[in-house]
C-alpha cells in the first residue's frame, strides 16, 4: 500500500486531480467530506462543537450550521484552535480505518485541504501539491463559487503560502494550463510513478539503478528534498530512542558536483536496534538493501562506501534515489560521514578538487561500481585531512549536525 497526501490552495485544482486518480484506481479519502461526516447530526464530534461553541452554530433541524461557524471562528485563532483539537482527531481516526480497510496493493490518495498547516506530510510516503498562479485561482473562486474578490483573497491568505506548500511537496502539479494537460499530468504520474512506488513498498524492494556513473550539477533542491525524507523518517522512528537523523554524503555540500542520489544517515543505540527498525523504515518507503545488511569488515575508512557495520535502505520511489545508512551514534563511521560533510562544507577549494576529481573518474568508469572503486583512494587522504581539521577548528559533532527523530 502506498499512502499519498494530496493538497493545494484554494482554487488551485485539488478537486480534479483527486477525482482524476480515483478513475486511475486510486482509494481516495477526502478529508473535506470526512470533517462533515464526523459533526453530522447525532455524531460526538457535533455534540462537542456545540458545547464549545454554543447553540448559536446549530441549525433548527440541529445540524450544523456551517456559515455561523464560519463567522464564529474566522480570524479568532483561539476558536479555530478549538475547532481543529476537536475535529481533526476523529477525521485522522476515521482515515485510519478506511486506509486500513483499502486493498493491500492500492494507492491511497488522501485529499487533504490543510496538509500543510497541520502538519501532515511526513505521514505519508509522498506528497502532491498542486499549484496554479494567485490570479488564476482568483479568477476561478470568483467565476465558479461565486466569491467576491475580497473574500477569495482573505481565503487564500488564510492557508498556506506557496512557498510553504512546495516545501513539502514531492510532486507540483501545475494548474495554469489546460484541463487536458493537467489530466495527462497526472495520468503520468500515477502510471510511472504512484503504482511502481507503491509495488516496491508492498514487496519490500529498492528502486532499480540504471548503473550509470553520472554526475550532475549542484542542485538547490536536494537539501529541500532530504528534509522531506528525514521527516518522513522521523516520523517512522518517533517512538524508538536515541535516534539521530542527517543529510550526509555530496548532496549536502552546497556547490559540490554530485550523482543524484540523496545520502541520508540514522543515528541509532545499536546495530540490533537498527535491525528493530527496518520495518519501519520499508514501511515508510525505504526498504533495505539485499545483500548488504549484514556486518561488514572495515577495510579502508571511506565514507562514500562506508565498510564499518552498518545497514543500509534505499529508496522504493522510482523517481528519488536514496541511500539510508543506519550507523551507531557515536560510531567511527557515524561520525566520520558528519566530519567530511563538514570539512568540504567548510573548505571550498577541497569541495572544488573533489568535485572534479568526480567528474574525471565518472567520465572514465563503466559503471556505478567502478566509479566507486576508483574514487575510494580520494577518502583515505581526505579522512586524514578532515581529521587535521577537525583538531585546528574544534569540530564536534553537534544538535545542528544531527536532528532527533520525533
């Protein structure tokens, strides 16, 4: 089963795209309808709005009335707050169980207006934004819902703002266009990515590689797109102890050339508990790897293929390849992977010769593997030179180096 979060702005188009995935196949489950089911009359959650609220937001047949809620909570911060502590805990409830009630190999797609707000990405194992320029959702809550232009704009300065929502997207969907075009969008993404995604997650399975040894440009979405992940691991190990969670590897140096594969690395009491948690991690769409969880000698000190004992996940999405290095906090290779990080963080031009030592060795290597053994020479001098470093600058491994699961 793969879970999807599905969001976007007021205007922006969620309804099609939802409803779109839903003809594909997927189980949608759209939290708008399920925050009416769960005030409906005789439910617990009307009973407890209307003893928060009053009388006042209940209608004569005893329903809810909608519009005086509205009015009662909007722009009073402490009334929303009250509002959301009792409706989204049964809403987040009854979502439980329908997922739970979905067909073992389906797509699940979550509408969720507020995902953002609440805080709700890094519960699931991909999120779809959907996004369309302010003028163009203007245009649409005026024409279509009959808002006045006032009013769509106080609901859309209400959620969310763009900036926030792509943060916490995996997939934008953009909205500008034609219907058809967004149509195809989204067939694309459910065929070439949701249903392949999700067949990994159920079979445990990491993404296959193409085996190529290619390097790209610094890209300055990879730190976004690694925080994405560490959320969502945080969130799979909230309830296991002594977890530490970091971006390692090239893709966290800003500047440095790299293969575009996100390095992340789980700070763990235990090999043992590493291996208590690699449910949980397939779970969350990082399965490990096979052939290469058990203990493995330390040869050379080399952090890119790391021989101290660790376990190691990949990614099950097709489209973001990720390695997953569960270490012991505390561990030589644990806090060897965080030092040279930082070294070539701190250190520009041996960021610059690295990377073009990269680019030298992939344009000469068959493949990943002999990419990787060329390249290995280049961490034993550089472990000697992050060492030195580390001495003259104090470096420690540090609560900015390393977030908490939870």
């Amino acid at each position: 089963m793969l879970l999807v979060g599905l969001t976007g702005g007021i205007g922006a188009g969620k309804s099609v795209v939802a409803t779109r995935l839903a003809e594909l196949g997927a189980v949608l489950i759209d939290a708008d309808r399920l925050a009416r089911e769960v005030v409906a009359p005789g439910t617990e959650g009307l009973a407890r709005v209307a003893a928060a609220f009053g009388p006042q937001v209940l209608a004569a047949d005893g329903s809810l009335d909608r519009p005086a809620l509205g009015a009662r909570v909007f722009g009073d911060e402490a009334g929303r707050r009250t509002l959301e502590g009792i409706v989204h805990p049964l809403v987040r409830a009854r979502t439980h169980e329908l997922a739970a009630a979905a067909p073992a190999d389906a797509v699940v797609v979550n509408d969720v207006p507020l995902l953002v707000e609440v805080g709700l990405a890094p519960t699931f194992q991909l999120v779809v934004v959907v996004e369309a320029d302010e003028p163009t959702r203007l245009d649409r809550l005026v024409r279509d819902r009959g808002m006045t232009p006032d009013a769509a704009r106080a609901r859309i300065a209400a959620q969310a703002s763009d900036a926030q929502r792509a943060a916490a997207a995996d997939v934008l969907l953009r909205n500008d266009g034609t219907l058809g075009a967004l149509l195809a969008a989204v067939d694309r993404l459910y065929r070439d990515r949701l249903v392949p995604y999700e067949a990994g997650v159920r079979s445990g399975i990491v993404s296959a590689s193409d085996g190529a040894a290619v390097i790209a440009d610094p890209d300055p979405a990879w730190p976004a797109q690694a925080a994405r992940l560490l959320g969502r691991v945080g969130h799979a190990l909230r309830d296991v102890p002594g977890v530490d969670l970091a971006h390692i590897g090239s893709t966290a140096v800003p500047g440095l050339p790299a293969k575009d594969v996100i390095d992340l690395q789980v700070g763990v009491p235990s090999l043992a508990v590493a291996d208590d948690v690699a449910a949980a991690l397939g779970a969350a769409g990082l399965p490990r790897r096979p052939g290469e969880w058990a203990d493995i000698p330390r040869g050379s000190v080399g952090t890119g293929e790391d021989r101290w004992p660790k376990r190691l996940h990949g990614s099950a999405d097709p489209d973001r390849a990720v390695n997953l290095h569960v270490r012991v906090t505390g561990s030589p290779g644990w806090r060897l992977a965080l030092l040279v990080r930082d070294h070539l963080r701190a250190d520009g031009a041996v960021r610059d010769a690295y990377g073009a030592l990269k680019r030298r060795i992939a344009a000469g290597a068959a493949d990943i593997d002999a990419y990787a053994d060329t390249k290995e020479p280049w961490f034993d001098t550089e472990a000697a030179a992050a060492e030195q470093w580390a001495a003259r600058t104090g470096w420690r491994p540090s609560a900015a180096a390393c977030a908490s699961a939870g």
